[in-house]
C-alpha cells in the first residue's frame, strides 16, 4: 500500500493482511486485519512500532515511498508482541537505527522474543512521562501495562496532538481506508467490540487505568492512531474513549445469549424455547448453536449482554467438546457481573448441565436457577417449563439492570 498521511509529517506505512483468520492463534478475525505502523518525518525520522514478519517486505516497500529506510533514526516499541516486532530484527539490520526506545518491560520481553540480537540493538528505556524531542515534534511516553501486554506503552506526539495507542483501540480489519469515519459504523463498532471482548477484555481493570491516565494528562488529542484497523480523528477520538469506558466498565445491555451444542436436537429445542422465554419479558435474545458460531462470536455477543445461558447435552457423563471449549476459553476472558444459567438433555447420567453450572459458579456468574434438564425427547409440557425458565432468566435481567 502506499503510505498515507495520517497527521501533518506522520505517515502510515503498515501492512494490510486480507488473509488473516487466524488472530494471535485463539481469536477469529473474519474481516482480517491490519498491522499499522507510522512514521513521523522530522529532524530525527522516527518509526512507531512494525509488523508481523510475513509482512516486512510490505512495510519496506511502503516506508521506501517517503524515504530510503536507512535514513529512519529511532524506532520506537510500543508493544513487543509478535505481529508488531516480527519485522523489527529485519528493520534494525537494514537502518541500524541511533536509538530504540521501548518501556522496561519491553526491553525484558524483547531480548526473550528476539534473544541475542538484541545485546548490539542501542535500546533507550523510557518510562511514564519520559519525553524525546525529533526536532518539531516532542514525544511523551506512557506505560499502558497490561493493555495488551506487560510491555505495552503509548506514546503521545504533542505538537501533532496525536495520540499512538499500539492496541487500544483496535479493531480487526483489513480495507483500503484508513480512518473509522470512512468505512460503515455498525462493521467498526462491532469489530472494536469483538477485539474488546476477545482481547483486552481480561485486563479490563488496567485498561481503566490507562484511559484515566491519559485523561487526567489532560491531552489535546486530535487523532488516535492504533496499530490495527482503522483511526480515530475528530469527534471519533471522543467516540472511541467513550466506547472503551463502556467496554471496561463492562456495562452491560438487557441481552442474553444463548449458546449451545445438540446430539438429536433436544437440546436445541430447549435452546429456542429458553430464547422465546426471555424475549417475552424484553429482554432481547441471541441464540447461538456452538457448530454454527466460534467463540470469539460468542464473546463479541456476551461484551454486553447481561446474561449468559449455555446447554449440552450429557455426552460421556460430560459436556459436549465445543461447549467445554468455549467456557474455557470465556472463563480466562473474565467476564464480571453476569447472570448465569445451564440447561440440556440427556439420556441416562445427566451430568452435563451441572457441570456447565459449576463453570459459571467458577466465574462468578449470578445464578438465579437451578441446572434446567430433560429426559431424552422434552414433551410440551418440558418446552414450557423451558419458556419459564427464560423468563425467570429475563426477570433476573430486568431486576438487575432497572
Ligand atoms: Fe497487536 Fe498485543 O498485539
């Protein structure tokens, strides 16, 4: 791609990764994704962050438009994660650049990911109000631990009032455009939502922290510049505060998603008249079958959904294999203050819903209901006890949330 000017002098100069399903090897990314990188022309050329190393020709290619990379000074690593330093040993090779700045954790985490390398690599560690001038442009650092690795770090472009936010902020996809007011609203706030709820979502409380920090700093920011999809600038950059505090507050929405997985169709059954259940008392709900939805669908859901219902069938004296999957995978995502319940068919044992039970127990959930479970085929009378059930789910909902 060809670089793009962001800001005045700051220029874009990543990666577009159409391909990408796979996000990180545990989060689907069904739009793809993109690896951002920016690159500020001043006295001392500076480049924010690079890319995933199947990408490093891309990035070259799109920096040697503006200027032959051997002339950029400093690099600056604001996150050590792989799809934004997988290019770096490659780039500090070529521009053997005068300093590399990176947080304290960074420059730990980096000599484990780029190992011996690194010993020549005239790295300069800067903390929480560390400054650098390049000439026009001062910069300001700030640790963001957590947001999304112990390493994290923005880094504050004072007279450009642009704020680089690594990946706070970010969303999944690969386009052509480069600012969030250019593509469909509904597609970028359900693709922050999901990188949200999939990603960021466990350090909900560090998150807080950080966007505290940059407030109480009282920045003039004008453009937030994230290292993937698409940039905030205008009122977007108030937008995008406003939605992550929504997202770390973790406020929730008279919702419920219904997730679950069937053998011959008992529990499917159940799923849907639960659903019916809830939605007769307004509380809206999404019904999700596990071979149908993956579980970053599901987590995309459950970021603002009060309630959470999961069913399997018994399977084995257990729960079948993509439900279990996916309370693991929601269980280390941390989700706070949801109600909680579990339902499904079975056989002869039974086991299934309880143990679903007991996971949401494990995560704290709200659990108004006991385990709801039928034998075999459910009769009429089973499906309305089913629709009772999510209404007494959608009471709880109601109760909780006013
Ligand atoms: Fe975009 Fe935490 O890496």
């Amino acid at each position: 791609m060809k670089p793009l000017e962001m800001a005045k002098d700051i220029y874009w100069v990543g990666a577009l990764d159409w391909e990408s399903r796979d996000f990180h090897g545990y989060s689907t990314s069904p739009l793809g994704t993109t690896y951002n990188c920016f690159l500020v022309m001043d006295e001392k050329i500076t480049l924010f962050d690079t890319v995933r190393r199947s990408h490093t020709e891309e990035m070259m290619h799109a920096i040697s438009q503006l200027i032959d990379p051997k002339k950029i000074d400093y690099i600056v690593v604001n996150h050590v994660e792989l799809d934004h330093t997988g290019a770096l040993d490659m780039l500090v090779e070529k521009v053997n650049p005068e300093k590399i700045f990176i947080s304290p954790m960074g420059e730990k985490s980096l000599k484990l990911i780029h190992h011996d390398r690194v010993d020549t690599w005239p790295l300069e560690v800067v903390k929480t109000g560390s400054a650098c001038s390049l000439g026009k442009y001062n910069l300001a650092f700030l640790e963001t631990r957590m947001v999304h690795w112990p390493d994290s770090m923005m880094t504050y472009v004072k007279e450009a009032k642009t704020l680089i936010s690594q990946d706070a902020f970010g969303q999944n996809i690969a386009s052509t455009e480069r600012w969030a007011d250019e593509i469909d609203r509904g597609v970028l706030e359900r693709q922050m939502a999901r990188y949200f709820a999939n990603i960021v979502m466990p350090y909900s409380v560090q998150t807080k922290k950080a966007i505290a920090a940059i407030q109480d700093l009282k920045l003039e920011i004008e453009n937030i510049l994230p290292d993937h999809g698409l940039a905030f600038r205008g009122k977007d950059v108030a937008w995008a505060l406003q939605k992550y505090q929504d997202f770390v507050d973790q406020k929730l929405k008279k919702k419920a998603v219904v997730i679950f997985d069937t053998m011959w169709y008992s529990t499917e059954k159940m799923a849907h008249a639960i659903a019916e259940g809830i939605a007769s008392k307004g509380v809206s709900a999404n019904v999700l079958y596990m071979k149908a939805n993956d579980h970053s669908d599901v987590m995309q859901e459950l970021l603002d959904s009060a309630a959470i219902v999961v069913g399997s069938p018994t399977h084995n004296n257990g729960v079948l294999p993509f439900v279990s999957a996916m309370l693991t995978y929601m269980k280390g995502l941390r989700p706070v203050g949801r109600i909680g319940a579990a339902f499904g068919s079975y056989g002869w044992s039974g086991e299934a819903a309880k143990y679903i039970q007991e996971w949401l127990a494990g995560m704290k959930m709200e659990l108004p209901l006991e385990p709801l479970r039928f034998q075999y085929v459910p009769t009429s009378e089973n499906f309305n006890a089913c629709v009772e059930f999510g209404m007494k789910i959608a009471d709880a909902v109601n109760a909780k949330l006013g």
